[in-house]
C-alpha cells in the first residue's frame, strides 16, 4: 500500500496527463483535487478501524469512553453526511451503549456527584448524543443539572485527572460543558444556563493557554461567548501561528508535530473559524495528516498520559498508544472529511 506522499504525487501525475498538462506543472485546481482525492482514499481506509475500535471497547468494557466511543462517532457521522459508507447498527449500538452509561449514573447526576471523569465524561457522552441525534430526555436533563451544580461557584469547570492531551486542559473540559448545556438543556434551565455562561466567559476571554488543547478549546468556546470578529480573528491567528514548517501542529512547544494536535487544529479552524478549505494552512495540513497515515489507515500518536487504569485491547492497533491513537485518528478523519463537500 503506498504512503499518503506517493499516492498524492501519483494522483498529481495521473491528472496531469489526462489534462494534457505537463507532470511537472500541475494547475492550482489539479492539486486541489489530488488532495481531495487523497483525503478520501484516506478516510476509506481510517472509517473501519474506527469502527472496530468502538465495537471492541463496548465488547470489552461497559462504560462509556470518550476516545472510543465520542471521538469516533463524530467522525462517522461527518463520513456519513458526505457519502462514505458507515455500518449503521454498530453506530446505533454506539449510541445506545453511550445512553445506557449515562442512566447507570442518573442518580448520581441528580445528587450532583456525576460519574468517573465528570465533566469530561458528561460533557463528551452528551456530545455523542448530539451527533447520533439522540432527542432530549430525562436522563439528558439530570446529566444538564449535574453541570449547572457541579463548581458552580468557580469561575470554569475542571477535570478530575491529568491524561495530556485528551484530559488535560480546563479550556476542553469548559467547552464540553457549554456544549452540552446549548444542546440538551433543558426550558427550566436556561436562566441558570446564561447565568454559568456569564461566569464563564470572563474566564474563558482572560485566561491564556499553556498547551495547544488550550487554544483549540478557547477558540472552539467563543461562540458560546458572543465575542466580537476582533476576538475570533485574533485567537484564530494565534492558532494558525503555531503551524510548524512540516504542515503539522505539536501538542506543546518541544514536542514535534502528530496527528491529534493537527486533527484538532484543522477542525476547529475549519468549523469555528470558518478557513475556507483553499486556506494555505488547511491545504498545509492537510498534507501532513496523508503523509502521517499508517499503511494499515490509521495515525499514531505516543501516549504521554499515566494509565491509572487496567490495560485492554479494543482491536485498534498500536497497543497501549491505541487510546490516544484512536483519538487523534478521529479527528483526523473528522478533518480530512470537513474539507470534503457534503
């Protein structure tokens, strides 16, 4: 199987000849479409083994697992909207899986003590449910309550536990819950809601991130802030500006470029900052994420996170980098299918 460089150089020289063009010269619009072309053979190639991770996390375990089942559902559903193939009744069974986690829990969420990983595991579960189009329901309106009650009085929410980068910044775990909040909160709450939201904003517009998952997270939180197009534009930049020379974004300043930092970048720029796709990062970053792929479709990425608890295999490859893989192999696909028409 040839590595995502050959396969775009292939594609260039294919539509070159066929254009009477000569190889060495490709038009603007051929490299356009090569990329596309390539980013849809790449998604082909990641959408099953993110499907065969979500069905062997559920067999494996009974919770509910933001890498496993959130992140890759996002992706499935983007691939589904723009015409890639899913399987349908592992995606319901995803979903179902999700919603019965969350009811185990219910009580809990009604006490205001939430389940493992609270905020993160609340907010990324109800994400999960906004994708699958899951309508709004009793056990969605005890998980709202649980947000609204949890660190009410602090100025933004945090995570229980430090697993850099996925669970390790306060910007995600913030924005998570805001989202979950717009989407699933419930008449009675809104006036709770927009009180949270006010509280938040301040910190949200103040704070400065340490790590890029914080500048992903506060870009991805500004809609929900209702900040000006000076604001927008000024923290895009600041994301954009942390591009590296290979096309790629890096988690932290001494580490080197990966799937999930770049993932992440691509799609909030793409979804909250509105870059069109002809966008010289985009196209840059595109790039790197088809030369990163794996032969096998997926990206890897090194775990930096302590695993605090017991190993199991889910079927995704890279043994216990699978976790953080499966991540950032979402979100790169998310990427590559948000620059593809619907």
């Amino acid at each position: 199987m040839r590595s995502g460089t050959d396969t775009i150089a292939v594609l260039i020289l294919v539509t070159s000849v066929v254009r009477g063009l000569s190889a060495d010269e490709p038009s603007e619009a051929d490299k356009s479409s090569c990329l596309a072309d390539a980013a849809r053979a790449a998604i082909v190639r990641s959408l099953p083994l993110l499907e065969k991770g979500t069905q062997g996390s559920a067999e494996q375990r009974k919770c509910f697992t933001c890498h496993n089942q959130a992140l890759p559902m996002l992706a499935l559903v983007e691939g589904r909207k723009r015409g890639f193939a899913i399987d349908e009744d592992n995606f319901t069974r995803q979903l179902d899986h999700t919603v019965a986690h969350l009811k185990r829990g219910q009580k809990k969420y009604l006490d205001g003590e939430g389940q493992g990983g609270k905020v993160v595991t609340a907010g990324y579960a109800l994400w999960a449910l906004e994708v699958g189009g899951w309508i709004p329901d009793e056990t969605t309106a005890a998980v709202t309550g649980y947000l609204l009650k949890y660190q009410q009085d602090a100025s933004h929410w945090t995570h229980p536990s430090s697993r850099p980068p996925s669970t390790g910044s306060e910007f995600m775990t913030t924005f998570v819950a805001l989202r979950g909040l717009q989407k699933f909160g419930t008449q009675q709450q809104q006036v709770e809601i927009e009180t949270r939201k006010k509280q938040v904003r301040q910190w949200v517009l103040a704070e400065k991130p340490a790590e890029l998952e914080d500048h992903v997270f506060r870009l991805w939180s500004l809609p929900y802030m209702d900040v000006d197009e000076e604001t927008l534009s000024t923290q895009t930049a600041e994301l954009v500006n942390q591009q590296r020379e290979d096309g790629g974004w890096a988690q932290k300043t001494e580490m080197n470029s990966d799937a999930y930092a770049t993932g992440t970048s691509l799609v909030v720029l793409l979804e909250v900052a509105g870059l069109p796709v002809e966008h010289s990062a985009v196209q840059r970053g595109i790039k790197y994420l088809l030369h990163a792929q794996q032969k096998d479709g997926s990206w890897q990425v090194v775990s930096r996170a302590k695993p605090f608890q017991t190993y199991y295999e889910t079927g995704f490859p890279h043994g216990k980098d699978q976790f953080i893989s499966i991540s950032a192999s979402s979100w790169a696909t998310l990427a590559l299918l948000l620059t593809l028409s619907p």
